[in-house]
C-alpha cells in the first residue's frame, strides 16, 4: 500500500513512499517555582500531533507536467485543508490538517522530479476560519 491524501474527491497516491517521517507529539507543561525546593512540572496535557513528510514526487517515462497536474497542484489545492492521509500502516491513517511547507522543483540531467516537505498536525478538533 501506498501513502494517499484525500479532500472532498480529490485523491493524491504518493508514487513513492516518503524518504523521511517524523511523528512529534509533545507535551505542554509549565513549571511553578517552589523557594528552596525544585520547580514543579506542570503537565497541561498534549501539545498538537505533528507529522512531517518529505521525500520526492519521480515517475519513470513522466514529464514535469504530469508530476504537476498529479501530484504537485492538486497537493498545494489542499493546503490548510482538513484532509485524510492513508498510510501502509494504520498508525498516521486519520484526518489531518495539512501544511504544504515546499514544493522544489529539480532537474537533475533526464531525471524530472519534485521534492516536498509536508506537515500535518492532528488534535482533539479542528475550527477552520478561512476558505472552504
């Protein structure tokens, strides 16, 4: 199975499999100063789940203008949308808002590709101000 990001009906399957995932879920917390004692940890309780993606958009025999049309616009259309990624394991598979944070253009001699940089961040809801 392969990665995929979904909105409305618009469906971007990864030709490849991300090069590089981070899952970062942290924690908020504070820390109250007690005189002549340590501080004590204040544990407000999860920050946002963050994923970060990056990795190349590359199909053999494919020009830049079929990476565009498939991979690289369709993408950025979603950006600051509610989403829902598909991953070969259940673990990242959810809904997720969607940051496209690049999109570089590289040409390497024949070969024609994209590399990206994604983040996605997931929390108890989402409350979206601006656009549809």
């Amino acid at each position: 199975m392969s990665w995929s990001i979904t909105y409305n009906s618009t469906v971007v399957t990864f030709p490849l499999n991300p090069q590089y995932v981070e899952d970062a879920n942290d924690v908020n917390k504070s820390h109250v100063q007690v005189e002549g004692q340590q501080s004590v940890v204040v544990s407000e309780g999860l920050d946002v789940r963050v994923l970060t993606l990056k990795g190349f958009f590359w199909v053999p025999s494919q020009n830049k203008a079929y990476l565009d049309t498939n991979f690289c616009l369709p993408l950025q259309g979603m950006n600051g949308k509610i989403v829902t990624l598909a991953s070969p394991t259940s673990r990242y598979n959810g809904t997720w808002l969607l940051i496209v944070k690049s999109v570089v253009e590289k040409a390497e001699g024949q070969l024609q590709r994209y590399t990206y940089t994604l983040t996605l961040e997931q929390g108890a809801s989402f409350v979206i101000l601006s656009g549809s």
